[in-house]
C-alpha cells in the first residue's frame, strides 16, 4: 500500500492535467512518442494506466536518426521490447538528417532535427489512424526553454515556453512534472529505460543549462523549476492576449492584401502602443514569410525608426521580404516575387505594337490597342484609358515598355514643359513598387503616353490634324 499512494498522486496529476487543459478526449487512438529514455516511458506508463478511465487506444510511436550508430539501433529494440510490455503496437521511423540540409533551410540542427521528427510522428499517426501524438515534454524542459529564450533576449512569444499543445494533434501531458517525480514513478513502478549519451556532452546550449546552471539556480531557488514553469504559463497567457490585439490591429491598418505583397497605412500604425507596432510587423512578415523565426528584434525597431521619420522611398530585407516606404504606406513585398515581376516577366526593351494592333501588358494584364481614324470622324473624348495622337508628330515605329531611369516627358498641361518621369510618380504619389507596372507608349521621338495616367503635349491633336492615331488602355 505504501508504494501505491504515490503512484496514484502521479497518475491523478497527469489526469488532471489532461482535463484542465483539454489535452485529450475519451475514445482518442493516441501515438504515444518513446524514445526510449526516462520521460517518454514514465509518460507511456502512465497513460497505459489512465487508459481504461478514458477509453484510449494507444500505440508507441519511435523516431530513429541513426545519429548514435549502434546506440541507436538498442534504442529501437528496447522499444519493441517495451511494446511487448504493454502489449501495444510498435511503429518506427527511420529518418538520416543532414546537417547541410539544415544550413540549405537557415535552421541549427537542432531546430531541423525536431522538425523531421515531428514530420515522422505525424506520418506515423496518419499511418494508423490515430487523433493525437502524445509527447513527454517535462517541467524541466520547460524551465531549459525559458532560460534558453531569456538568454537569447527573447520577447514574450519565446518566454512563453513549450504549449502544451503544438497545432490540434500534438500533446503534452507531462508538461507541469518535474523530473525528480518521474524518475521516482519509473522506481516504483519498476520501469527500465534508457539513456542518451548525447544528453550529457556540453555541445548543446540546452545540454550545458541543464549540466551547469540548472544546478546553481537550484542552490538559489529550490523550487526554480516550478518557478520558470509557472513563469512560462503566466507570460503565455499574456503573449496571447497581446498577439490577438496585434492581430486586430494588423486587420485595422492593412490596406492592401495581395498575393506575395501587403500595405499597412502608417497614420495608423503609428497610432498603436509600441507594443503592439511590433507584433504587426511580425504579422505582416508571416503572412508573406509564412513564419517569424529568426526575426530579430533590431530589424523590427529599424523598421519602426525609419518608419516615424516618414521619408518614402527607404526599404529593409528581412529574411526574404523586402519592408518599405512608399509614402503613407508600409508594404511588405516577398524577394522573389518583386524580382521576377520587375526583371523578367516584362523586358525592359519593350514590345511592338502594329498599327493597329493590340498587345497584353503582362505586369497588370491590361491590354493596349492602337488604331487609326481620320481627323473628321466622330471621335469620344479622351481620358485615363484612351487618348489621341496627331500621327504626323511621331514615327510609327511604336512599342510598350516599363520606366526607365533618366526618363523624360512633356505632361500634357505643363505647356510643353519637360520634366522627368521619375519627378512625375513622385508629385503623384505613384508607390515606388508600381512604377515599373505602368505601361509607356513610346515612339523614337518620345513617351507618347504615360498609360491611364498622362499624355505627352508634344503629340497632342490640333486643328491641323489629319490623320489620327487612338490608343486605348483595358483590363
């Protein structure tokens, strides 16, 4: 009886913890994740003993990465060994991780390594039909992670900790145990498990906490690990909070949303707490990006120094999104996108357009026509999508194609005025990402037509007129 009541504690915690958190439903098929060592063991014998409370069916599921050779290869025998034990089907992974493949994805290995294995438990559950994948995170594993992220500088999202759940399927019911009590569970309950010699070389930053720090902290604060645990669940219920009014806030500033390209109006994003200034930008970049990491702080504080200066025209790469200003907008743009677009989707030589004849702008889709018409019939009104030429005043060599630097025009309205092209999106606010999007009819004596946006004065219909030459700009 002695032996038992600390058993039944252990058990009715992780119970308990299930309930509260809503971690776990009866009737659930869970792939519980062993690796062979103390935690994911504890974990598999106590959800084997809660089993019948909550109508699971269990199955273990092992990763193997070959990474310790022969040591690897007992890790996988000890689990269907184990499965035998518990009676309890057994299905394993066999995954070979590259560190070049890790450098090729900017990730430490470490980082790729959890990925893979994650990648590898979820096949595993699709495989045998199962709703969740219980892992044996720990409090201690907890407290690491928050040192971790404390030492990095981390802000609210790294300081609070490992979830307890990862995405709808993953799960950790050990998440609020410390180690000490597992390893006194596994002593009662006669449980064997193995150990990873990985664990106790000083190679890994999580590695070297838990060997050197961990132990001082615990000469200062005892309970240190309950400490940084509850920590990490009052900081993750605040960075909930904030991250939904950043969300909010993001939805009220966001001008534009299009694919590969994103506007933020600066009045208002500037009218927001700091605080919050900060999460929109992580929104931004993750809606273009598709995630935040290795984010740094100084890029974002860059992004909003520059931003309160409001001089248009700066721009910033961050990871693989170009963030800049363009006038009273903040606009977000993926690398690749604004890349291909600008340079080879459109030749910067043009297309030719026949008279008459109609060509596609490809940047916009827009397409462009040219016809004739003698100067006494009937004639609509020119405006931004159609204008009229006096075809006397250019040769009819005509062609399409995007601004270049050192551009120059006569606008129509100056009184034959030139100014440059570049000076001429400036006074009308045209963002410095479209520029290149405008269609420009050009004949070897000039820009004709600025297209849907001005006309050249130089070729303009007169009086004189004879021959007309009509161009019209559709979507």
């Amino acid at each position: 009886m002695g032996k038992k009541i600390p058993i039944l504690k252990m058990e009715e915690r992780v119970h308990r913890t299930i309930q509260a958190l809503d971690l776990l439903n009866p009737g659930d098929r869970i792939v519980v994740a062993v690796s062979g060592g103390p935690d994911s063991v504890a974990l598999l014998g106590c959800l084997v003993a809660l089993s019948a409370r909550w109508n699971w069916e269990l199955s273990i599921g092992h990763v193997n990465h070959g990474l310790r050779g022969a040591e690897s290869d007992e890790d996988v025998d000890f689990v269907k060994t184990l499965g035998k034990h518990f009676d309890l089907p057994v299905s394993i992974q066999d995954v070979r991780l590259k560190k070049q493949d890790a450098k090729l994805l900017k990730q430490s290995f470490q980082a790729y390594a959890r990925e893979v294995r994650y990648h590898a438990l979820d096949k595993i559950l699709q495989e045998r039909g199962a709703t969740k994948i219980a892992t044996a995170h720990t409090a201690d594993d907890q407290a690491e992670t928050v040192l971790m992220w404390m030492l990095r500088g981390s802000g609210t999202g790294g300081l609070s900790g490992i979830p307890p759940k990862r995405g709808e399927r993953i799960v950790r019911p050990f998440l609020t145990i410390p180690r000490s009590d597992i390893e006194t569970y596994l002593g009662q309950q006669q449980l064997s498990y193995r150990i990873d010699s990985s664990n106790s070389q000083p190679v890994y930053l999580r590695n070297r906490l838990r060997l050197d720090m961990m132990p001082h902290l615990k000469e200062y604060s005892p309970g240190i690990v309950n400490v940084l645990s509850r920590q990490a669940e009052i900081i993750r219920d605040d960075h909930a909070y904030l991250e939904q009014a950043a969300a909010a806030a993001f939805r009220q500033s966001c001008v534009s949303e299009d694919e590969g390209v994103l506007e933020l109006d600066r009045t208002a994003l500037l009218a927001l707490p700091r605080a919050i200034q900060r999460r929109v930008i992580r929104h931004g970049l993750q809606k273009i990006n598709g995630n935040m990491q290795n984010t740094r702080f100084d890029s974002i504080q860059q992004v909003l120094e520059r931003l309160e200066h409001g001089q248009s025209g700066w721009s910033i790469l961050i990871n693989t999104v170009d963030i800049g200003q363009e006038y009273e907008r903040l606009v977000f743009s993926k690398r690749e996108t604004r890349d291909s677009n600008d340079v080879n989707v459109v030749p910067l030589q043009g297309i030719g357009v026949d008279i008459p004849g109609e060509v596609v702008w490809s940047l916009t889709g827009q397409r462009v026509a040219v016809f004739m018409k003698h100067a006494g019939e009937m004639m609509s009104h020119p405006h931004s999508s159609k204008m009229h030429l006096d075809a006397d005043t250019f040769t009819p060599a005509l062609r399409l194609r995007s601004w270049m630097p050192g551009d120059v025009f006569c606008p129509k309205g100056l009184g034959g005025r030139q100014k440059k092209l570049q000076d001429f999106f400036s006074d009308i606010k045209l963002p410095r990402s479209q520029r290149m999007k405008v269609p420009l009819l050009v004949a070897p004596e000039g820009i004709l037509w600025v297209g849907g946006l001005r006309e050249d004065e130089r070729f303009q219909v007169s009086s004189a007129t004879t021959s007309i030459v009509v161009a019209t700009m559709t979507a």
